[in-house]
C-alpha cells in the first residue's frame, strides 16, 4: 500500500524455474542484442503510474504451453537503508502465450499476486484462481489492475480466426490426431470435420486482408492441395475440389480489388503474380505406406489426408476405391469399379491439377464463372504452369505432342477458348474489360504453342479469329490485332509459318529444324508464279498461318473507316514494324539465305502497301505546307504559306491540263476518299518495304518488276517518291536543344523561388505528382551523347533508306528498257532522284546518286531532255545546289553531273542553258546560306570539263558554256549584294525588284524573280505583297499565252488584270519584237501554260484571302474560271465556288474588322546614306503599327550599318533644311500619314475596303504659327496639308514606294477652324446613322460636342471667328463658310440628342437631361453668332450679257437669305 516508485521486471520464460528466462527481448543501441529481462522505468510516488515502455520480444519458432510472459513488481526505494535491498518485492503475474494452441495477442487487464507462485501455475490463466493449488493471496481481490496490450508481427502466426480453423482443420488431416480436436472455442469430431471443413474453406474469403496476404501462398497450395487429393473422412468420401476452387476465385477477387496492394502495368494483382511465377508448384500426391487401424498391417497407397475412426481397414479400401473413381469435380458421376489396388493406383495416378483446374473453369457459373474470366490471366498462368511442370515431371518432352495430354482436357481447353471468346464479343461495350481478356486469352495460346500439339492450337486461334470476326468495327480489329501480335511474338514464329517453304516446295516434315532448311533455295521460281507471291492468296494464308492472319488484319484495318481507327492502323504497322525488327536482330536470322526466305515469307506485304499508296502521309506536301525552303535543308521561318512551291502549285493548279506533273503521281487510281494514314504509320510501313526490298531475293525482285504493268510500275515510283521524302535526313542540334532546355529550367527555378503570390502559387501547383512527371526538369533530358547517337542512328537510316531506293530505281530502269512504256516510266525515276536531290542527304548516299544520275542521262539523254522538260529544270536547280556544296566530294560529284548534263543536250542547249539560269536566280532569292564562293569555284571546275573535253572543240559548246557560266557570274554578283542587304528587308526587296526588272525581257527570269519576291514576302507575312508578286506573275504568263494561241477564255495579257491592280500593266512592256516564244528555250518553264497561270491564279487568290483581301479574291477567279469552265473541270468549279462563298461570307462578316495596313512618310538625309539621299518613300506597315515602332526598328537598323551616335530621327513633320544638318551624321524623318482622295473620288470609293485598295496619293498635315511656333492661339493657328504621290499603287509588290509627287497646301487659321468643324459635324453624322445604333459611341461623340467640360471648343471657334465681321473682305466667304458649318454642327447636335433619347435606358435619364441642358445652353449662346450675316455677300449682281446666269445668281441669294 505504501509503494509509490513502481518498476516491473519483464521476462519471457519457457518455464517456472528463474533459470528458465530466454535471452530473446531486443535491447537498446548501447547494449547487448538480446536480453534476458528488462525494467520499466519509475515514476517518482506515483501509486497507480502508466509505462510507456514498448518490449520487443523475438518469438521462438516452436512455442509450448510452458512459455509464458512473467511480471515482477518492485518497490524502489529512494533512501536506503544499511543493509537492505534498494528494491522491495510487490508481487508477480504473468500471461501465457499460447491458448487452445493459439498466440494471445490484444489488450489484458491482469491481476497482480502478493505471494510467491506456486508450481504449474504458468500451466493456467491469471484470471482462473480456482485451478491453482495452493490458493494464493492477490492485489484487492484478485481485481485486474494492470493494463497491458500485446501485438504479434508473424509470418508463423495467423492471428485470424478462419485462417486459424482452416489450417487447423488441414493439419488434422495431415497428421494422426485423437478426435475430437479443438478449433478456437469449438470442439469438432470425425463426422462433422468434412463439413466444418467446407465451412472453413468458404469463410476463407472473410478473413481480413492483411493476414490473408502474408498467408496467402500456404492457403493457395493448401486449397490446391485438396482440390486434387482425393480422401475419406470418417469412412466417407470428402470432395472439396469445387469448394476449393471456388476459394481460390474469391480471394483473387478480394485481392485484385483491394486499393491498398499493388497492381502492375497490366492491372493483374502482383501478389497473385509472383506466386504463379515463383511459388506455385504441382500439388503432390503423397502415397505413403501407413499403418492402419484394423488387424495386421496393408501395404496400401494411402492417401496424405487420412483420419482413422472405428472402421475396419477393408471398409477404407472399399471407401477409397470409390471416391477414386469418382470426378474430384462431380461426385454423382459413377466410375468403373475394381477391387485391386493396382486399379486404385492407376486412378489416383490419374488425377491431374491442369485437368481439375479446366475442368472447373468449365463447369463454373454465376458469380463465380464471371469472375474466373475477369482475372483469366491467373487461372490461365495456372493452367500453362501446371503443364509444363507435369510435362516436366513425366518426362514427355521428348514425346508426341498430341499425346502429352488427355482428349478430356483438350475438350475443356476448346470449351474454355470458345467461351472466353464468346465473353470477349459480348464485352465490347466495356472495351477495357474486354482488352484485357483479350491479352489474356492470347499469352494463354502462345504458352500453348510452346506446350500442345500445334495443330490443335491453330485451330484455337482460327475459332477465334471466326467468333471475332463479325465484321470490321474499329475496336474488334483493334482486339484482334492485338491479339495476333502477342502470338507472333512468339520465339518459334518463323517455324510456325513455315518460312522455308517457297512457292513450289511442301514441308517435309511438320516441324523441321531451321538447319536442316538452309538447303532449300528460293531462286527455283516459276515466273508465271512470282506475281501471286507478292499477293495475300488463300494459299498463301493456308501455308503461313499467323503471318497470313496478320497480313488479314492489316489489310482490313488499311481499308476501314471510322472513329479511331487511325489507332488500329498504328497498331496494326506497328505489329509487322516490330516482327520486321525483332528478324534483324535475331542472331538466328543473321545469315543473308535465312534473310532472302524471311524476306519471302513478306512479299504479300508489298501488293498491301502498294494498294495502300493514296493513304501514305504525303511528306512533301508536309514541307510545303511548313514553307520549307529545299534550297538550303533549314528549317528556318516554316511559319507560312510556300508561295513558290512547285508541287503545291501543280496540286492546285490541278494535272488535268498537263499529263506529267511532278508532283507525287497518282494518276492511275480511282478517286476515292481515302482515310490518310498519319505520319509515323507512313514511316513504319515504309520501313517495313525497303527492308523487304533490301532483303529480298534480288534476282526475284527483278523477275517481278520485269512482269509488272506499266501502272502498278508508277506506283512503285509513287511509293518510292513518298519514301524519300519519308526519309529524309533531320538535323538534330544539341546546342540548340540544350540552350532551350536551360532556358526553360531556369525560368521555371526563378518563378519557384519568387517571392509573393506567384512564387506560392507555384510552389502548391507542384504537388509531389508533378514533381515527378518533370516536363521541367533537366535530368529528364536526354543528354549530349544520346542525341548525338540519335544522330548517328537518323543519318544511318535516312542514307540506308535511300540507297535501297536507289537499288530499286537500278532494278526499274534495267525492267523499263524492255517496255514500251519507258519514256513515262524513266520521267518517274527522274522524279524520284530530283526529289531525294532536293532532300538533306548524306555524301554517301550523293555519291551513288550522282552516279546513276549520269549514267541515266547518258543512256537516255534525248529522251529525257525531249519529254521531261519540267523534271530537267527542276534537276538543274537541285544540281546546281549541290555545286555551291561545303563538301568536296558533294561538288566534285555535281560539277561533273551539270557538266554531262550540258553536254549530252548539246542539241537542245538553248533550253538547258534557260533553265540553269533560271535555277540559280531561284536559288539566289531563296537560299539565305547560299555560298557563292563554292559555286563560284563550281563553276570554274565546270568551265575547266568544257575546255579539256576534246571531243567537243570542234562544236560551238565551249564558247555556249563559256557564256553561260559569264550570265552565271553576273547573277552571282547580285548575290553578294542582296547578302549585303540582308537585314535590310525593304533594300533587299528594293534589290529584288530591281533585278527582277533587269529580266524585263527575260520572262522566265522575270518570273523566277517575281517568285523569289513572293517566298521572302510570305516568310514576313505580307500575303498581300505575295499575291502581288503572283499577280504579276501571271500577268506575264498571260501575256505570253495570248501571244501564242487566241483562246476566248484567256485573260488577253496583261489589261485583263487591271481589276485586281492598276501596276499589272508594267508587265505589258514584254512585246513581240523583244520575245520570240519557244526560241531559245524562252518561256519553256511549267508556269507558261494555262495549268501554270490557274496554278499561279490561285496560289494568288489563297494568299489575299489570308491578307483578308476578299474582294480581290473574287476579281482573280474571274480570270480562273472561264479557263475551268473551258476545260470542264468540274471539281476544280466545285472548290473554286466553295473559296468564293467563303470570301463573300468574310466580307460581310469582317467588313470593318479588317485593318489592312498603316502607311508611313520615311525621308532619308545625309550622304551616309548613298543613293537613298534625300529620297522620300511610302512605307507600309502592318496594320495598327505605332509612329514608334517604326521609328524603333529603322533607328535601330541604321544603327548598326552607321552607329548609333551618327543615326538621328527628326521628330517632327517640317520641311527639312539640309543646310542645318551635320553632313557627318544620317537623319530619317518618319511621319504618319493617311490616304488622300479629292471629292470625285469618293463617289467610286464606297466601301471600306476600296478606301483602302490601290492607294497612291497620301496626305499628312503640319501646324504652325508665323512666329515658327508648331502650336499657338487659334486666331494665329496655320495648317500645312501635304499631299504625297507615289510611283506605283499600293498594295504592290514591295512594301516601299518612292514618292515622286509632293503638294503643299497652307491653310489660314479661320481655314482650319472650318475643317475642324466640318470633321466633328461628320463624326456627329456618322454615329446618328450608324445600323445598327451604337448607343455608346454617340455618347461618346456626342459629350466631345456639346458636353460641359469641352463645350468651350466649338464655342470658343465661334467666339474667335464669328463674333465679328472680318475687316478684310477677301475673309468674307470663309466667315460665312464656317458659320454655315456651325450651322449643320448645331443642327447634328440637336439630332443626336434626340436619337440618344430613344436609346438610352431608365437609369440614364439624368444623362440625358444634362445633354439637352448643355446643348440648349450650347445653342443660345452659337445663336447670335449663326444668325449674323454679312450684308455684302447677299447683294444682287446682275450683268448685261447673261441674263439667264444673273437669274440663277439671283435664286442663290435668295435660298441664301433664306438659309
């Protein structure tokens, strides 16, 4: 009772002796590992204290009744006494550890004893007293009076009462036990141990999760177990095989739906996974020799779960012998029986866990059959082990397949196909669900494969293909592919399609070994055969199984249309992409005979792909639309429309009117609307052909070409054509990667530390989810090296590819010189190297160009030069690029081929020597990296070719060269100029257009310019400049169209196009004494065609449309249809009448929105600036550009060329004297201006848009006083209004016009104060007129006029000029002009007030009524001044000689009285 400094001494004993404590409580850090006792720590006179103490006790592996936990209590004491213990007995209890063979865990209240224990007590509970012997005295009573909790972290110890019962009951089973036993609180005998059994094996499910998963391996195996180990209980049979099973299907379920236990990319739960894959192993079927309980002893197999009861051992055998006969799965289904225990061991043999496991996949429902085909993958991967483990075990690998399993189980596998298939169709309404049963479903087949007897497997596969087959839907293809591509992943893939066979050959055996295959030779082709091989026949499909079904699929998924299935035709490529690389890399593939037959086993792929060809990503149109410039290989400014492109033009010009186009020919198939495959599935599946083609035998290929229509020959071209582009070389910059990336990781730091809103808002925006997904975070990005090595892969391929095709157009050649075709067939092969000339290339891949190039144009130069004149002015500029190359070896190879090229149409010279011109006029306006020196160096190699050719002296071809290459020159020398202007774009399109001009009676070079113009305009976004340009362009085509043929439904040259610009006519100074058609290669491009002008037409029409210049739009199709309608192309009307509708829609629906340009006055001063000195230019600028901007950007640039400190701008509008200026500096003078009209033509210039067309004259104004002041009082105010005239009409073709015309009117102050009141009586007009009213805005107006805080404006005009009459009479008029003015303003005012009165609201009243007050206020005192006249202007005059005018003089005086 007087204890008050409480310890407890904690021991775990395995007996009652104090020797008996076991070294197993973990101690602390600082001492030993183990320890034998621990004490609580005191608290200081305290009678009733709470430890915080947590002893952690390592548990025994094997624990009896004896172990227990003992608590000594103890007083200590703080004074000690001489002689006497610190620490003074209290007393003791203790807890058992186990009870009914079970760990006690959970909270106690104990009692504590005061005496020493007596023996066995740790045999009995503390809270019984009546067992112990003798009686002991306890702590108030034998009341609980300390509190203690107990947890068990164990893997030995279930803790759950249904996993306790359940392995329990087992153990009873596996060992001789003495009925009844005890289970928990329950004590069960033999008879009912069979149902309490099931019950335990159904309440499995219950358990908590937690036990259930650390247990679950020995609950799985112990359910297997008694799924197949046939038994009797109690003299009875016990069949728990259906009971078990259904078990094994509730716990999968449980676990897969826990949210707390991981599932992997699959959704497949990883518990579950890792026991099939590390765990699961057959279930042993123990015949041991046992013992029974009746006279003597039987050497019988005995089954592992036994019990002995009081039968006699003849009553067990018979009981055995039954229940082994007996289906594990059915026990109503009798057997045969037989009294020998061979028979018995015969039937227990027979018993096998893949067959119960099938079997109750077969028989399963409800609930339960839903679920086992949920979680299919587990019970298939059960399924597939079991096998191959039994496989294993009965060593029947090496036996026939078809014999390895029962036809009983085969049976339940076609039952568990069909139905699992059946479940997939039904499902596809929850496509997830249906997908994963899918996957499943195929990893099941192809573990088969490897298993089953093939034949029996393939038949699987074609009842699914059947049942899933019932029509196209995007999402069953989808299944089905996927399904197929997980089979053909399969490491046997080639043997199971036969690959070895060929088209003559049969299989010799229906599993051959690939060594005993090499032998067979695939160049035993019958030529009548070979087009079929490149076609999916039913033969084909009935020799190459899964490779036919794929090829099926793909085919299928190719000419389906619908919502996602741009997705199935990915994944269907993708399928055969990754088949095609998983061959390459297989070290059993590496030998090239074993290619040529994997190659063979493709060839249907081709006659696919072929007939895919107008639903392949068409990747030049792509780099068109980027404006890709081909000139250069950058991707520099792709922002844009092309407006030079020739493929484009062509596209749109549409190849009705000409028979070759160079763009991509489809010519030979059907119209169709055809679902176009995005880019990456073009690739893949071009990547798929040319390894085909590389692979393949080449003699065969060559059979094939040779037999080949001229049509399906096109499309190999076509095909070809499409891959180039496909394939082309991207430069990858790692600087330019890493600086952006930097950049990015830098901001995104600095917005992370910022301080304030941002900087927290930030900082909560990144949750740990996002932190991990790391858009930002450098570490994320690739590194140096792995880009450089995807560099290294890209250039690889992009030179592989091309060299394939290369071998292709080698092969197409050598078939083509037999045909009669060869003329259409060798312009497609042109195309194609033209096309792979103008893509990046590496020097590998150029080499073996060039050569073929050459060798081409030596065998069939006249042919060429005659037929594919387009095609040869296009391989002049791409060979010409190629001269002006960095690399050596690149131009080397370029000179010699334009040298040849020169050379063999010696004929024809003339048109070569056009279009090399041509080519590098074109080349110098587009190429911004052009290298001059290079060609320059080109072009004496050239020269050099020309005067050692001996064969050539005698002719006149050196002295032509020698020309050429001086024209060549002279444009070179353009270049350097137009580099120097670079960053000048006004001086470079000045430069332009100068030389542009130069060629005035050049057409092509004129037209080459014009085109230049147009790409550099459409790189800045001046679409309308860049219609101009193209406006011009056709100008001149029509010109030289109405020259050569009088066709009604021409343009009749350059007039017709005044509509759209009053400049067109410059192109009329082209006359037929200066041009002589079709001589000299003069006019000979593609553009001096009626398809070429259409072409140009439209490219025109589509960039006004993009300046928002509709109107125009409509004038330039005026010109294009009569040409369409003439040549009836009606789907070229159709999309021609759509674009008008469309242009007539934005105008009425953006009339006013639209904001076409600002234009500014620029005056240059100072002799720094050269030629520009004292030139004055119109600039146009875009729309809202500020006097600032502009000021900016030529202050900035002048800058640079000058130096800042030598650029000045003169800020105001006054004339300049230049006598004032320091001659050492540059002065720029900017000021805005707006376009100028006299009266008369305002009555033409109606619309918004036409008073902003064909601009030429331009006006700004300047105020100043006598006294040289800009501003001053208003009776001193003077106006200086200067009208500008420009050379040309704007929009043109640049954005600079010089001025050439320049008018000042100087107006008087009373001059200025009439305009400024006619301008504010306008405003007043317009906002009273305006439909629908804008209430707003005449408010607005209307407080500028009449409002009283500006009230004193108009009033104080008045008061200036109207409050007397002027002494001088010359001021008479305009004295009773601007009274007259004020009249109509007064007038205005008083109608706005009232029209503001029908708009306004109720809460604006008030408004209102100040308004009519400041306006009636305005007007009474305007009243006085209006009403005074001046009497001398009203006289009459009458004159002699003119009656009648004295008459009309007369009635004017009087309407003015009246006024």
């Amino acid at each position: 009772a007087s204890a008050r400094n409480i310890t407890i001494k904690i021991q775990f004993m395995c007996g009652e002796d104090p020797s008996n404590a076991m070294p197993v409580i973990f101690g602390k850090s600082n001492g030993p590992e183990f320890l034998q006792e621990v004490y609580t720590a005191i608290t200081y006179h305290n009678k009733s204290p709470d430890f915080y103490e947590e002893v952690k006790i390592k548990l025994p592996a094997k624990l009896t009744v004896n172990h227990h936990l003992l608590f000594t209590f103890y007083h200590i004491s703080c004074q000690q006494k001489q002689g006497a213990s610190v620490e003074s007995l209290l007393g003791y209890s203790w807890l058992p550890i186990l009870l009914n063979e079970r760990l006690q865990t959970g909270s106690y209240c104990l009692p504590v004893a005061l005496e020493k224990l007596p023996p066995n007590y740790s045999m009995h509970s503390a809270e019984v007293t009546s067992k112990l012997n003798p009686p002991i005295k306890w702590a108030e009573g034998h009341k609980g009076v300390f509190n203690i909790e107990v947890q068990a972290v164990s893997s030995v110890h279930t803790q759950d009462n249904h996993l306790e019962k359940f392995f329990t009951l087992c153990h009873s089973l596996e060992s001789q036990v003495t009925f009844p036993i005890r289970v928990l609180d329950q004590k069960i005998s033999e008879s009912t141990l069979e149902h309490e059994l099931k019950l335990s094996i159904i309440c499995l499910n219950s358990s908590r999760l937690e036990p259930l998963v650390l247990f679950l391996h020995l609950v799985l195996d112990k359910l297997f177990q008694l799924s197949v180990q046939p038994m009797v209980i109690a003299g009875q049979t016990a069949n728990f095989s259906q009971f078990a099973f259904e078990s094994v299907v509730a716990i999968a379920n449980s676990l897969h739906n826990s949210k707390d236990l991981s599932k992997d990319q699959h959704g497949r739960n990883c518990l579950l996974a890792s026991y099939v894959h590390y765990v699961f192993r057959l279930p042993e079927l123990q015949r041991d020799t046992v013992p029974k309980s009746g006279s003597g002893t039987t050497a019988l197999p005995d089954p592992r779960y036994h019990t002995y009861g009081r039968t006699s051992a003849a009553a067990v055998s018979s009981k055995l012998l039954q229940v082994r006969a007996m289906s594990s799965s059915n026990p109503d289904l009798a057997g045969t029986h037989s009294a020998t225990d061979e028979d018995v061991k015969n039937i227990v043999s027979s018993k096998h866990f893949h067959e119960e496991l099938a079997l109750q996949m077969v028989v399963s429902t409800g609930m339960v059959r839903e679920t086992v085909f949920k979680y299919a993958w587990f019970f298939f991967e059960l399924l597939v082990k079991s096998m191959a483990q039994y496989v294993h075990n009965l060593d029947k690998r090496d036996s026939f397949r078809r014999t390895r399993f029962s036809d009983r189980f085969q049976d339940d596998i076609t039952t568990i196909v069909n139905v699992v298939t059946s479940e997939i169709a039904a499902l596809l309404v929850k496509p997830q669900k249906a997908e994963k049963i899918n996957i499943s479903l195929a990893f099941f087949l192809y573990d088969l494969l490897s298993l089953m007897d093939r034949g029996f497997v393939f038949n699987l596969i074609k009842h699914y293909c059947n049942q899933v087959s019932l029509n196209n839907l995007p999402t069953l293809i989808s299944m089905r592919l996927e399904f197929l591509r997980i089979l053909c992943s399969h490491e046997h893939y080639l043997n199971l399609n036969l690959f070895f066979m060929n088209a003559d050959t049969a299989p010799a055996s229906p599993c051959p070994s690939i060594s005993s295959q090499n032998s067979s030779s695939c160049s035993s082709f019958q030529d009548h055969k070979i087009a079929s091989m490149f076609d999916l026949t039913s033969e084909y499909r009935q020799q190459h199984f899964l490779t036919g079904l794929l090829f099926t699929e793909l085919a299928a998924a190719l000419d389906t249309e619908g919502e996602g299935i741009s997705k199935v035709q990915r994944k269907a490529v993708s399928a055969i992409h990754s088949l095609l690389s998983s061959h390459d890399l297989d070290p059993r593939c590496v030998k090239p005979e074993m290619k040529v037959k994997i190659a063979t086993l493709y060839l249907p792929l081709v006659g696919i792909i072929l007939d895919t060809l107008p639903q392949l990503y068409d990747f030049t149109a792509a780099d068109a639309r980027g404006g890709k410039s081909r000139t250069n290989g950058s991707d520099e400014e792709q922002d844009g429309v092309s407006a030079i492109n020739q493929n484009v033009a062509l596209a749109i010009a549409g190849n009705h009117f000409n028979l070759k186009t160079s763009g991509t020919m489809l010519s030979s198939l059907p119209y169709k609307q055809y679902n176009v495959l995005n880019a990456d599935t073009t690739r893949n599946l071009m990547i798929c052909f040319l390894w085909i083609m590389k692979n393949a035998d080449q003699s065969l290929i060559r059979k094939w070409i040779a037999d080949l229509p001229s049509m399906q020959l096109n499309r190999i071209l076509d095909l070809l054509f499409i891959c180039v582009s496909c394939f082309e070389y991207k430069v990858i910059s790692t600087q330019v990667l890493q600086k952006s990336r930097d950049v990015k990781a830098r901001l995104e730091e600095a917005l992370l530390r910022g301080e304030g809103a941002r900087g927290e808002m930030m900082r909560r925006c990144r949750t740990p989810g996002m932190l991990d997904c790391h858009r930002w975070n450098p570490a994320n990005f690739a590194t140096k090296a792995e880009l450089d090595q995807e560099a290294l892969v890209s250039g690889n391929l992009a030179t592989e590819a091309n060299l394939i095709i290369l071998d292709m157009q080698e092969n197409i050649i050598q078939a083509s010189s037999a045909l009669d075709c060869k003329d259409s067939l060798l312009g497609g092969v042109l195309k194609v190297l033209v096309n792979s000339l103008s893509c990046d290339q590496s020097t590998t891949y150029l080499t073996h160009c060039f050569a073929t190039l050459r060798a081409l144009i030596a065998k069939f130069g006249d042919l060429l030069f005659e037929e594919e004149v387009e095609q040869c002015a296009d391989l002049c500029q791409r060979v010409l690029h190629h001269c002006s190359s960095s690399m050596d070896v690149t131009r080397s190879q370029a000179c010699a081929t334009l040298y040849l090229l020169m050379r063999f149409s010696f004929g024809n010279f003339a048109r070569v020597k056009m279009q090399v011109t041509m080519s590098l006029a074109s080349l110098v306006g587009k190429a911004p990296d052009f290298n001059e020196e290079h060609l320059r160096r080109s072009l004496r190699t050239i020269l050099a070719y020309s005067e050692e050719d001996t064969a050539m002296q005698t002719t006149p071809f050196p002295t032509q060269v020698e020309e050429l290459l001086c024209n060549l020159n002279s444009i070179l020398y353009d270049t350097v100029k137009m580099r120097e202007f670079q960053e000048d774009p006004e001086m470079l399109m000045d430069l332009m257009y100068r030389i542009a001009k130069s060629y005035q009676t050049s057409p092509d070079l004129r037209l080459t310019w014009l085109q230049n113009m147009a790409e550099k305009h459409t790189k800045k976004k001046c679409f309308t400049e860049a219609a101009m340009c193209l406006v011009h362009a056709a100008a001149l085509v029509a010109e030289y169209l109405s020259m050569l043929e009088d066709h009604s439904y021409l343009p009749v040259g350059s007039v017709s196009f005044q509509s759209i610009s009053s400049n067109v006519l410059e192109e009329s100074a082209i006359s037929e004494d200066t041009l002589s058609p079709d001589e000299d290669g003069v006019c000979s491009g593609r553009y001096f065609t009626e398809c070429g002008l259409v072409g140009l037409l439209e490219q025109a029409a589509e960039l006004f449309s993009t300046g928002g210049l509709y109107e125009t739009v409509n004038e330039v199709y005026k010109l294009v249809i009569p040409i369409l309608e003439a040549h009836r192309d009606f789907r070229k009307l159709t999309s021609t009448h759509d674009k008008l509708q469309k242009a007539f829609e934005n105008i009425i629906s953006k009339d006013h929105k639209r904001m076409f340009g600002t234009y500014f006055r620029v005056g240059f001063y100072g002799a720094k600036f050269g030629d520009l000195d004292e030139q004055e230019f119109v600039y146009k600028e875009p729309a809202i550009t500020k006097l600032p901007e502009i000021s900016h950007r030529l202050e900035g640039f002048y800058g640079q060329c000058f130096g800042a400190e030598f650029v000045e701008v003169i800020k105001d509008s006054a004339p300049v004297d230049k006598s004032k200026l320091d001659p050492n500096k540059a002065y720029i003078q900017i000021t805005f201006v707006e376009p100028y009209f006299d009266e008369y033509e305002m009555k033409d210039r109606v619309t918004y848009f036409e008073k902003n067309f064909n601009l030429r004259r331009f006006m700004y104004t300047t105020p100043f006083t006598l006294e040289g002041r800009p501003r001053g009082e208003l009776h001193e105010q003077y106006r200086r209004n200067t009208v500008l005239t420009t050379m040309h009409a704007f929009p043109y073709i640049k954005t600079r016009i010089r001025v050439i015309q320049k008018e000042e009117f100087v107006l008087t102050p009373i001059e200025v104060a009439i305009e400024d009141m006619k301008k504010k009586t306008l405003q007043l007009a317009v906002a009273i007129h305006q439909e629908p009213p804008d209430a707003k805005m005449l408010q607005m107006v209307l407080q500028g006029s009449v409002g009283a805080t500006v009230n004193q404006g108009p009033l104080e005009v008045a008061q200036v000029f109207l409050a007397e009459i002027p002494a001088d009479p010359k001021l008479y008029r305009h004295h009773n002009k601007l009274r007259l003015c004020f009249k109509e303003f007064i007038m205005r005012c008083g109608e706005a007030v009232e029209k503001n009165k029908r708009l306004i609201t109720a809460d604006q009243r008030e408004y209102q009524q100040e308004l009519k007050k400041n306006y009636n206020k305005l007007k009474e005192n305007l009243r006085p001044m209006i009403e005074r006249k001046i009497p001398e202007l009203y006289k009459p005059i009458f004159r002699a000689e003119s009656q009648k005018r004295s008459s009309f003089r007369k009635c004017e005086t009087q309407l003015s009285q009246g006024s």
